[in-house]
C-alpha cells in the first residue's frame, strides 16, 4: 500500500508538472522558432542583424532549461522536517504559474501580514500549495482573481501554534456532490485534463503534519470575471513541527 500510494503520489506531481511545464515552456519556444525563421531570413543581407537574433534565441533557450532544472528541483520529497519561509513558498508556486496567470487573466492578491516561518516537510508542503493554486487558476477560465493569504495562528481545539494558508478563487465553486468526493483518490471532474489525486495529496500531507484542510464553495454559480465574491476557499492549518 506504501508503494502505491508512493506511485499515485509521484503520478499526480507528474500530471501537474507536466502541464505547468507545457506552459511555462511555450512562449519561449514560440519565440525561438520566429528568431530562427527571422535568422534564416536576415542572415545574408544583415549578419549583424542575424547576430542579435541569435543572442535572443539563446536567451530564450536559457530560460527554457532554467524552467526544466527549476522544476525538477521543484517537485523533490523533503527527506526531513526543516524551517520554512512561507510566504516564501508560495511566491515560488505563484511564480511556476506566472505565464498561466497572465494568459487567463487572473489578478493575485496576496496577503502576508507577518513573516511567517514553519518547520514542516518543504517538499510536500510545496506539491500541496502547487495543486490548491493550479485547481483555482483551473476554474477561472475567463479571468478572476486569487487570493492568497499566510497568517501565523493557533488551532483553537488544540491551542497549538502554526500557520493558516488560504487559496481564495473567484471561480465557478462545486456543487455539494462534487465537494463530498473532492478528497477521495482519482476523483476528477477534469476528465483526461485531472488525475484526481492533487487534494487527495493535500489531504494525505495534512494527516501526516496532523493539520486541518477545510474547503468552503459556492454551489453552481456563474463564473464572475474578477468578482470579489469567492468561487471556492480553503483553509489549510499546520502546526509547527518544532514545538
Ligand atoms: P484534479 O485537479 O486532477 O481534478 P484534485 O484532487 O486536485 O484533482 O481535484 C479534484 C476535483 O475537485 C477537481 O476535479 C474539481 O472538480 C474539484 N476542485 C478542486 N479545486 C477546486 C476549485 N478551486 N474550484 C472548484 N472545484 C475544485
């Protein structure tokens, strides 16, 4: 059971991975195929013209490996528990999304009152914010806004010290059919585009930190570009791993 779980765990990263990759990787290939078209097109006439093309292309293709390292870097199990910049990590989640927010429209708002630092599995930590943040962007297909929000808290029930993360989206929410089976594994309403297993992760990463996920949503409302009302929250709570 360990093994599969392993196996479904580094399948979901891969579904992730895969398509944040496909996109962030897009424009510059993009680019590169127009420079070497303008290169082919300028090279006897204007060498030097040719030249500077070349440069850009190589920038481009700079950029391209520094995502595919970046990513693969990324996506690494924590072998231990270590201190962590919050408000940090997620910035770094934001940004693998940075040409995917842009091209749907999608406004961030982030919200980090405090410095906020936890002793937590960094890995898991970072595959968990990277699916409630790619499921938001997900269902604001004509634009809207995301809030993120870090707060040092305590659990009341347990009085333990810890950090609140919340992912706010102004998206279409999820009918109470779908919010009852959104943590079981494989369930997706994404069809060959979901794996299913991004909040099943989630969840699983929770148990094991002995935190709380809750989620809140809007039932089957229309879509509202940039509303201020919220499509779908939810509120992750981690105690500190230290105390
Ligand atoms: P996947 O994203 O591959 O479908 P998840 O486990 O991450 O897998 O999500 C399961 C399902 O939960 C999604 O298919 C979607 O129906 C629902 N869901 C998750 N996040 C949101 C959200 N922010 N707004 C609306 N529905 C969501």
């Amino acid at each position: 059971a360990e093994a599969a779980l392993l196996q479904s765990e580094k399948l979901a990263a891969v579904g992730r991975l895969a398509s944040s990759i496909a996109h962030e990787i897009n424009n510059p290939l993009e680019s590169v195929v127009n420079l070497l078209y303008l290169i082919e097109q300028t090279v006897h006439q204007d060498a030097e013209q040719a030249r500077q093309f070349a440069l850009l292309a190589q920038q481009e293709l700079a950029r391209v490996s520094q995502i595919a390292t970046q990513t693969l870097r990324f996506f690494k199990q924590s072998t231990s528990r270590q201190r962590v910049d919050i408000p940090g990590l997620m910035d770094s989640v934001l940004a693998l999304y940075a040409g995917k927010l842009v091209n749907s429209n999608v406004e961030v708002v982030r919200e980090y009152r405090d410095r906020v630092e936890l002793v937590c599995l960094e890995g898991e930590l970072r595959q968990a914010l990277n699916n409630l943040v790619g499921n938001a962007i997900d269902v604001m297909r004509v634009g809207g806004r995301l809030r993120v929000r870090v707060r040092g808290a305590t659990d009341f029930a347990t009085g333990r010290t810890g950090v609140r993360l919340t992912v706010a989206d102004t998206g279409v929410g999820m009918s109470s059919a779908t919010q009852s089976r959104i943590f079981e594994p494989f369930f997706t309403t994404k069809g060959i585009m979901g794996t299913g297993l991004g909040l099943w992760i989630t969840q699983e990463l929770v148990v094991k930190e002995n935190g709380r996920l809750g989620v809140r949503s809007r039932e089957d409302q229309p879509e509202k570009p940039a509303g201020t009302t919220h499509g779908t929250v939810f509120a992750l709570f981690l105690p500190d791993g230290a105390v």
